[in-house]
C-alpha cells in the first residue's frame, strides 16, 4: 500500500500558465488509487488481491490552464494486471482424520479418502 506503480505523463506544448497541467481520477476503480495532481504518478491506497480481482483500471484526465480561449483536456485508461503471489495457506477440511485398517490390508494401497 502507498506503493508508487505508474505515472501517466502527459505534454502540452504552451508555455507558462497555459502549458500548466494538473491531473485527476475521472473514473474506474478510484478506491484503489490515488493520482497526483502535479506529476500524475500513480500510487496504491489499498491492498491488491488476485483472488478477488484479476485486473484494475483507472481513467485519468489531465487539464492545461490555459484561459484563451479555455482550458484544454486529454483522458486514458490506465490498466492494471495484478499478478500472482503464494500468499493462501493449504488447509485441511478437518483437524483431524482417522482411519481403520485391517491387517489383511495389502501394502501401496489407498486407506483414507475424502
């Protein structure tokens, strides 16, 4: 969490104020990111989990400060491909099994299923 994992730069040609960008969330899985306004880097505000979802995505506008004749905007979609890690514990169904074996019982063969 509070990771840095992107950046969407963007560019604007003007000079001074006009060429003045600041970036922001417009939509997608907003609860798990936060953009900063400045530099448009990307940082996670909350736990990722494969199990739970596979990818996330996040739509980021940036604006110029231009006033003449207005401001300018541009959109993406960043997309974000959580991968794998060992983190589950194998688990038992039950703490304990028990199981009854003749002495007749031959050897290699199986004496507990589920």
């Amino acid at each position: 969490v509070y990771t840095s994992i992107a950046q969407t730069p963007a560019t604007d040609q003007d000079s001074g104020p006009d060429g003045t960008l600041t970036y922001s969330e417009i939509g997608g899985d907003q609860s798990f990111f936060f953009v900063d306004s400045l530099s448009g880097n990307i940082t996670l505000t909350k736990s990722l989990d494969r199990e739970t979802a596979q990818t996330l995505s996040l739509q980021v506008k940036v604006v110029d400060g231009g006033t003449t004749p207005g401001a300018f905007s541009a959109s993406t979609t960043v997309t974000v491909s959580i991968t794998d890690v060992n983190d589950v514990k194998p688990a038992f169904q039950y703490s304990t099994y028990t199981a009854s074996v003749p002495e007749s019982k031959s050897v290699l063969q199986t004496i507990l299923k589920e």
